[in-house]
C-alpha cells in the first residue's frame, strides 16, 4: 500500500476499482432490482480508460488506459450490455508486441513511441456520442474512432469524409445544437511560440461547414468548451505545455505541464459564424475549470456555467490507485457576460464544495436557459488522503445549491458522467444513469435515479457479471 494509503485512506478499496483485467462482454441483463421506466428506450453508452497493465508494465495516470465503451441497450424485451475495448493502432501494436509501447498521458516509458515523433498516439478513452447516424468514440487531440452502434465493433478512424486527418487537433469534447443537429468542436495548435485554437462545424450528416482559427496567448491545455445561440466560449486557465520537458526530455504530458496562476485565467469568446466579429477575451481570476456546464444568451447578455476549481486536476489522477489524494476544492460558478460592453457583470458561486465533475444537463435545453443540472462529487474533498466520487448531486441554480443529494455507503463508489435520460413528450420529467461500483462485494452495476429526486436512491439497479473500470464521459440515445 503507498504512503498516501497508509496514512490516511478514505477511499477503501479503491485499488479494486482499477487493478484487474477488463472483460468484453455481451449479455442480457439479469437479476435488476427496481424498475426500469417503461418509456426508457434507447442505448446509452459510457468511455473510460479499461487497461492499466500489460506484462507487468503499469500506468501512473487514469488517463492512460486504454479506451473501452460500454453500452446498455433498453427495449420491450429488456436491457442488454456490452463493453468492447475500441479497437485503436496503439491497442493493436501493443497486443501484438505483449508490452506497452506508447507514451502515455501521465507514463512515460523508456524507448517510448509518439505519434509521428510529435504527439500521443490515442487510446480513445474520454467520450462517446451517437450522431450522424454514426457512434463516435473521441480521446483527447485526435479523429474520433467509428464504432458499430449495437455490438461495439471497431470501424475505424473517422475523418469527416476526407476533410481532416490524423494531425487535425481534435477534442473530445464536441457540442451539439439540439435545434440543428450540427456538431461544432475545437482543438488546440500546441507551439512555443505561436499557440493556435481551431474551430470546427459540421451539419447533421457530417459534413465539415466551417474551419477557423486565431491565435491564443499561451498553449494552454484545454479540455472542454460551450456553445450559445451565437458564439463558442472558453475558459481558459493557466494550463501550459512545457514543450522542452516533453520532447526534449521526453517526459509525459503531466509531467510537461506547467499551472501558472499568476498569468491569470479568461473567458474567450468567439463568433459562431466565422469572421463575423472579432473574438475577444476577459479576465477571469485565477481559477481552473476542466469542464463547462452550459451556456446561453439572452438578449447582450452571455452566461456561462462551469465548474470552477481552485487548482488543476489532471495531478490527482494519479498514481492510480490513490486519486484525488490532495484535489483541491471546487465549485459550480456562473458568469454573465455583458457582450456589448465585452465584461463580466455578474458571478454566482454555487454552494456545493465537494470538488463536482461530470455534469450533465438535458440536452434538449443545450444553449438555452435551464435550471437543474447533475455532477458528481466527492464527500471527503477538503481532507488528505485518496478519495473518489461517491455523491451524486442535483445542482439548481434557482436555488443557488444542491437542493438533491445521493451519498453512496463506504466502499461503494460512482463514476461515469450522469446522463440525464428525458421522458418523451413530458418536458422535465426523466431519469439520470450512471455506474455504481461495490469494492465490498467486487460487484459493478448501473444505477437509474429520478432526476428531480435523487436524493431518494435508485429507482433501479441493473447489476453486471463482471467489474467495469470508473468510466469517464456518457450520453445517451432515444431510439
């Protein structure tokens, strides 16, 4: 056990969560306990890293491992899972060679590989969304992979029809316009001396609308964005690659990069519509945010949600097992932007501390005005010690708090974005998924809870024959 372990442990079993051979599998599921809404129909699908170890190799960070999705399917007939590993070079060439031959994001191995000697190669480990007709399965800075919708089947590498390759940069992070169906995306141009930030819209069938990019001042590591009725908008932190460490001196992605508070953070707002105005930026103190929640605007005025911590996290993904040994607190903040007078006019600091990720909101009211919202969080944030998710939290703004909150027992841990499911036709009615893991018993299973009461506990346990790995981001696709 490490040091951190020894001495202060607030996650029992958490090693259980990570240290075991993930397992393709296929199944109707058995044994629920609850019950599944007769309305649920569709597939959701969960992204996470599922492979930590090869010939006694081991990756130090949780965003090493290998991508692997898992998928539940509800019909009349009941819920089917399967998980399959997404079938990547790096997957390949490793099996092949019985070893780990790639640098990871947190790992770092003698002799080891990059992309065309410049950049990771992916394991496509962070997200998963049915769109186009097609599910896509997307890691961080690089083309989204294709997968076979119902049995997870690798199809390969999706270039947008021909018009990106595999040096395009590429998050993982798209957004979506429920009105159009269009996608919009964005990636970051890492140089030392002329950092850049790609734009990206496609329609609904795929095709590529629009490419921009402008320049930014520093090559901040950025993970995630928001969209409004008519800009894109980033919160940029002072997050930067230190180009030297990781080519030079051919250390990992965490280990070249550098937090610099004192350079400050900003809102970077953008036309959606390429060239229509110019893009501009406001500072935003100091703070880090990894994800947003939404945006929207009403009149001049822009408002953007995020969950907002006071240092970066990526740190406390490792070394697995001990996570989040020394996170820092976060919160989910709200910031008005007055458009006209390109400020800030207004921030709301939300009264839930418990370091929240993976939000979630309808995604019907994507880059409108809502009110709830659901995230994850961790009870013991604040103490020393490894810890992870084990609360599930309905965060409102008309309340300004977490009016709805789900603990889990001890032992008992929650990963996954919690998805939030709609009822058709019955506007604020639905459920939120997500997985639910037990070190006690090494048993995992995925949870269904009624949005508007989760406090409550599960409405519905779907329990699996074999462990599943914390995944990362979900969503979820009515048929």
């Amino acid at each position: 056990m490490s040091s951190v372990t020894s001495t202060q442990d607030l996650a029992p079993g958490l090693e259980r969560c990570f240290l075991f051979d993930a397992v393709e599998d296929s199944c109707e599921i058995t044994g629920i306990t609850g019950h599944v809404p007769e309305w649920l129909r569709g597939s959701y699908y969960v992204n996470g890293p599922a492979r930590f170890e090869r010939a006694g190799q081991r990756y130090r960070h949780w965003l090493d491992g290998d991508g692997m999705v898992c998928a539940l399917h509800f019909t009349e007939n009941g819920v089917r899972f399967t998980s399959r590993f997404v079938q990547t070079p790096k997957l390949r060439e490793e099996e092949a060679a019985a070893r780990f031959l790639y640098r990871g994001f947190g790992t770092a191995f003698a002799g080891d590989r990059l992309r065309r000697g410049l950049m990771l190669e992916p394991p496509v480990n962070v997200s998963v969304y049915r769109w186009a007709g097609r599910l896509l399965a997307f890691g961080e800075q690089s083309l989204p992979y294709e997968l076979d919708p119902e049995n997870l089947a690798t199809r390969g590498e999706f270039d947008f029809h021909g018009r990106l390759n595999e040096v395009s940069p590429f998050a993982a992070h798209p957004k979506f316009d429920p009105a159009t169906g269009h996608m919009f995306n964005f990636g970051i141009s890492f140089s030392a001396t002329q950092p850049a930030l790609n734009l990206y819209e496609f329609d609904a069938a795929a095709n590529l609308l629009q490419r921009s990019r402008f320049p930014i001042t520093m090559p901040h590591s950025n993970h995630d964005f928001g969209i409004s009725s008519r800009h894109v908008v980033f919160f940029l932190s002072p997050l930067v690659m230190d180009f030297n460490r990781f080519w030079g001196e051919k250390l990992s992605v965490m280990e070249s990069l550098r937090w610099e508070p004192e350079r400050g953070s900003s809102i970077l707002v953008a036309p959606r519509i390429s060239k229509s105005e110019p893009p501009f930026a406001v500072p935003a103190g100091a703070g880090y945010c990894l994800h947003l929640i939404n945006c929207f605007e009403e009149g001049n005025t822009l408002t953007m949600d995020i969950l907002e911590l006071e240092a970066p996290v990526y740190g406390e993904y490792q070394p697995i097992p001990d996570l989040f040994a020394t996170v820092s607190p976060g919160r989910p903040v709200r910031y008005r932007i007055a458009l006209d007078r390109k400020k800030i006019i207004e921030k709301i600091v939300m009264d839930y501390d418990r370091t929240p990720d993976f939000p979630s909101i309808d995604p019907a009211l994507a880059s409108a005005s809502y009110d709830d919202f659901w995230m994850l969080g961790i009870s013991e944030s604040g103490r020393q010690g490894r810890k992870f998710f084990n609360q599930l939290a309905r965060g409102s703004w008309s309340k300004c708090g977490v009016p709805d909150l789900f603990q889990a027992q001890p032992g008992e841990y929650l990963a996954g974005e919690p998805v939030y499911a709609s009822r058709p036709h019955t506007p604020g009615e639905g459920v939120v998924i997500l997985e639910h893991i037990n070190t006690n018993t090494d048993q995992a299973a995925f949870l269904l809870f009624d949005a508007a009461q989760v406090a409550h506990g599960p409405i519905a346990r779907l329990p699996l024959r074999h462990r599943i790995h914390p995944g990362f981001h979900a969503s979820f696709f009515h048929s």
